[in-house]
C-alpha cells in the first residue's frame, strides 16, 4: 500500500509545470553543473560521441580529450531516463499532451495537420519509423537532426550553452547566436513550412 | 560510483522539468515561432534571470567549485560571423525539428525510438562541421 502522500506528490508533480518554475529549474541545473566545475551545454556531447568513434583521424576538431568529458554523456544518459520516467510515471489524468493555445491549434489546422483543441499530443505523429519514409517525417529527422548537429558546433552551443549558459554570462557571442536561432526559426515557419507540409 | 551518479541525477531533473514544461513538444516550438503563447518565452526569460543572478553571486563570492577551484566562466570569443551564421543553420533545424539537442534525449527516452535516427543525423551534421571547419567563415 502507498502511502497517500506519496500519491498526492505524484499527482502534484505530474501537473504541467509552469514557466515561472520550469525556467528557474533549468537555471538551478545551470548552477549544479557550474559548482561541479562544469558548463552546461548539451549539444556538445555529439562532438564527443564524433570523437569517441575516432573521428579524430579525419579533422582536427575532433582531436581533444574526450574522456574527461564523459560528465556531460551522463548528464544526457539522465535525461533520457528523465523522459522514460515522466512520460511514464508522472504523465498526469490528461496524458501526453501539449497545451498549446487556441490560435495555434487554429494555425495547425491552417497547415493541413488535423488537431483539435485540448487534444493536441506532445509529440506528432511523424516522430515515429513509418514517417521516416515520408516527406515531413524525413525532413523533420533527417534534415533537421543534421541542420541542429551542424549549425550547433557551427554556433559552438544550443539552447543549453548559448540562450541559457551564455546569456546568463551576458556574452555577446551567445546574444548573436539566439537572435540567429530566431532569424533561422521564423524563416524555417513562415517560409519553408508551408512548401513541407 | 557516487561521482557518476549525481550527472545522471542532474539529467533526470533537466529530463523532467522540460517535459513537464512542454518544452520538448514541436507544437510548443511551432507555437514559439507563430508567436501565439508567452509560455516558452517565459522559460527562456525566467531561466536567463535566473541564471543572470546565479552568476553575479559565483563572480561577487569567488564561489569555489565542489573541486576546491575558483569558478571561472569563460567569454566566448568576440567574432560575430560564427555565432550569427551558425545560430540561423541552427534556428532551421530547431524549427523544422521541433526539437533542440537536449529535448531530443528527453523525447527518445519517452519512448520514440526514431529519434535514434534523429541523433545520428545530428552527430552526421557535427562531423561535417568538423569535416569543413577550416573552409567556413568564423
């Protein structure tokens, strides 16, 4: 027999979180890493993984001591089982689902995808190995893994290292590269998009 | 033991924080884009608040690593053309993906598998990069 407490944690945690506490959270893992003696940056782990296949012998940017940046391999090892566990264990009464507003559901419908409000899924459709094979699921894993691996190591961050680790940091640097994730972003919706789906 | 396991902790609590927040879904990306919801924004903005303090207080402290080492936050350096470029080859894939690199291990561990095509393409693009470095303006 659980515990009720341990069933109203459960419940209480598997609410949608809000922003005020998602973004404060990924600033605290920001800290946790900082005090560890490490930086926070997600995306330069496929640089490892490059180096650890022995990518080396091909290009010089790959020359480095990956070993001691095993860390950051782990902290993408959590993050996977931190998806297995909420989307399991702390999913919520409602499900997967992404709460997205009434204009955008209203949009998507614009595009020709078939949603209705209240019951748009977290994740589409065409995340999923028989869409591989079709235009958006091609183009959304395929051209799109690639475009983030590359314009990533190009931009030398992502999300993790330049929006959050290097604004926090008042960089410069990061500054041009969020306003080029946007530049990139809105082109990718309003022009290219519309020719895709 | 011990030493791994607190960056796996750290990646089961980034894990579960972006996907309670939603911030691992396409539609919230692709509602981000339309401009259509101050959700994402608000993670972004709080987040750099955030985390603006955070590094004030490390820099005023001299706060000491778990190591015994002084906190140093390196600057990145100052050439805008790498940042600018490379931000917007970014910014494609993250809109068409719906997914930058930390939610793309979040989602594979919920379950989608495909995305282990997703990360070999990602790591495709990285090698590249590294492949064409030297022809590319930084």
């Amino acid at each position: 027999m659980v515990p009720q407490f341990i069933l109203d944690a459960i419940a209480f945690i598997s609410q949608p979180w809000p922003w005020w506490v998602a973004g404060p959270m990924i600033a605290v893992i920001m800290f946790l890493l900082l005090k560890l003696g490490k930086e926070f940056g997600i995306s330069a782990n496929f640089r490892i993984m490059c180096a650890a296949e022995g990518a080396g012998d091909y290009a010089d940017f790959f020359k480095f001591d990956w070993q001691s940046q095993g860390w950051n391999l782990l902290v993408a090892l959590g993050a996977v089982f931190g998806g297995y566990m909420t989307s399991h264990y702390f999913a919520g009464a409602e499900g997967n689902i992404a709460h997205v507003s009434a204009a955008t559901v209203e949009s998507l419908q614009q595009l020709g995808l078939n949603y209705q409000e209240g019951q748009v899924p977290l994740i589409p459709e065409f995340y999923s190995w028989e869409a591989l094979f079709t235009l958006p699921g091609f183009m959304v894993i395929v051209v799109g893994g690639f475009l983030v691996g590359f314009g990533a190591r190009y931009a030398g961050g992502c999300t993790s290292g330049h929006a959050i680790s290097g604004m926090s940091a008042l960089q410069l640097g990061s500054l041009y590269a969020v306003l080029g994730f946007f530049a990139g972003g809105l082109f990718m919706t309003y022009v290219i998009f519309p020719l895709i789906f | 033991m011990m030493r791994s396991s607190k960056y796996i902790l750290i990646g089961i609590l980034f894990g579960m924080t972006l996907f309670k927040a939603e911030a691992v879904s396409w539609f919230r990306i692709y509602e981000m884009f339309h401009f259509q919801s101050f959700h994402m924004y608000g993670i972004i903005f709080s987040s750099i608040a955030m985390g603006i303090l955070i590094i004030q207080w490390i820099k005023r402290t001299h706060m000491k690593s778990t190591e015994g080492l002084e906190i140093v936050i390196p600057d990145k350096d100052k050439h805008a053309p790498r940042y600018i470029i490379g931000g917007t080859i970014f910014g494609l894939g993250w809109a068409l993906a719906g997914v930058c690199p930390g939610p793309m291990f979040i989602v594979l561990g919920s379950g989608y598998t495909v995305l282990v095509i997703f990360l070999l393409s990602a790591i495709t693009g990285t090698f590249v990069y590294g492949l064409l470095r030297k022809y590319l303006p930084h």
